[in-house]
C-alpha cells in the first residue's frame, strides 16, 4: 500500500466517523410555546400586569408607554430557556427610577413571586408560567375544544 493510499483511507475514515457523530446528535429542540402573566408591584402598589406570550429560546420584550412619553413606564425583558420538564427563566425589569435583575427555574404552572428591589417589597414581581398548548393553559383561557351551540362558546 502506497503512502497516498494510506492518506486517503485515513481523511476517508475521519470524514466517516465524523458524519456518524453529527448523525449521533440529538436534533435541535423545538420551542416550546409558553404564556406568562406577571403582576409588578412598587411599594406594594400595583404597576403593571402584562400577560405574554413567547416561547423557549426566544427573547421576549414588553414594554408600557403613554402617547408622547420619552420613557416608558416599565420595560420588560423576558428568556426562557427550557431544561428538562423545567424553564429557566431570566428576568429583566426596567422602571424610570429602578431596575432589577433575576434568574429562576420554574415548572409548568408554577407561579412565583420575586423580588427586585434593595429592600422587600421596593420592587416585588410575581410570575404564572405555562405551556400553551396544556389543559391548565386551555382552562385559564377559558378554551374548549367545541364551541358552544350557536356561538364561540364565549361572549365578546
């Protein structure tokens, strides 16, 4: 066997252990469809109650501002990343005078509270996490698989 035989067979050999590897990987997962409802609290008042929909792997962004405003009244960013039967979740809440920061693990829903601020209750969010397509999901929407008689099966 000739030296440029050998070479050949060994390239030929690299590239087939390397097209069983890529072969071997588990494909990409799909994204999963995710709902969120929040409830922001500052000082304990009520500030906003954003409900959104994103899915696993995409960052989600939400924001508030009044006609004309240069600044909004909060600026919401959300990324959830799925792993295992649970989401990691972070969490980025921007206020005119605040902003707070935080990451969480959170199942199918499981809702939680957290706090953002530099003391209890300064900066508080609490937070409903679900798969879209899951009969909590349909429930809470109020979805049922036929409509009603007549009608949506739900009034306007």
């Amino acid at each position: 066997m000739t030296r440029s035989t050998l070479i050949k067979k060994a390239w030929l050999g690299l590239a087939l252990v390397g097209l069983a590897c890529i072969a071997g990987m588990p494909s990409q997962a799909q994204a999963e469809p995710l709902y969120f409802a929040l409830e922001v609290r500052r000082e304990g008042r009520l500030v906003a109650q954003p409900k959104l929909l994103g899915e696993t792997g995409r960052t989600v962004r939400a924001e508030r501002r009044k006609p004309g405003a240069r600044e909004p009244d909060y600026r919401l960013v959300l990324t959830p990343t799925a792993e295992g039967e649970a989401f990691r979740l972070e969490l980025d809440l921007m206020l005119p005078e605040l902003k707070g920061h935080s990451e969480l693990a959170l199942l199918h829903g499981q809702e939680r509270r957290v706090q953002l601020g530099r003391y209890p209750g300064d900066l508080e969010v609490s937070l409903l996490l679900m798969k879209v397509d899951s009969p909590e999901f349909r429930a809470l929407m109020d979805l049922s698989a036929e409509p009603a008689v007549g009608g949506s099966g739900r009034p306007i």
